[in-house]
C-alpha cells in the first residue's frame, strides 16, 4: 500500500509550540526537489528549538530525518505541524 503525504487536513497533525525541542515535525516540502517528495522523508525531530538568523531573516531550527538520519536546518515557515511519536511510528512502518 503506497503512502499518501501528510498535508494539513492530516488527522493528527498538530500546530507546531512554541518548543520544537524534541517534537516530531512534519515537512511541507514547499522548498524540496520533486524527487525527494516520499512521505518516509516528511518527518524530521527537532534538536533545537527556533532561533532567528538574522542573515536569512527566519526563524530556523537544527532537525534529524527520521527515516535517513540526515541532519539539516530549516525554516519555521518549512514544517506544517508536529506529530505524537505514536503517529510516526505507524506511519513510518
């Protein structure tokens, strides 16, 4: 059974707290290449909660894929929600 992508209308999506530290996000993939749009690389844990960069002129925060381990920054704008572990769990199954 392919997977569907977590959009906004997702049950169980949650709007993102003012703490990310530890929480699962879930990526929009507004700003990733087409062939990288695979739901098993939409969710990423915070390692850092947000901080503005004055450079980029966002607020960004230090994350982990959780399917690949890959580590990236990103923007808060990126991510459309946090999951429970519960969620990614399934859906990473």
């Amino acid at each position: 059974m392919k997977k569907a992508l977590i959009a906004k209308k997702t049950k169980g999506l949650l709007p993102l707290p003012e703490n990310i530290k530890g929480e699962i996000l879930v990526h929009s993939f507004n700003n990733i290449k087409p062939e990288f749009h695979k739901p098993e690389n939409q969710l990423w844990k915070a390692t850092t909660t947000f901080g503005y960069n004055h450079f980029v002129g966002s607020w960004e925060c230090e994350c982990v894929c959780l399917h690949t381990g890959e580590k990236a920054v990103y923007s808060k704008e990126d991510f459309l929600g946090t999951v429970t572990q519960e969620f990614a769990n399934e859906f990473l199954q």
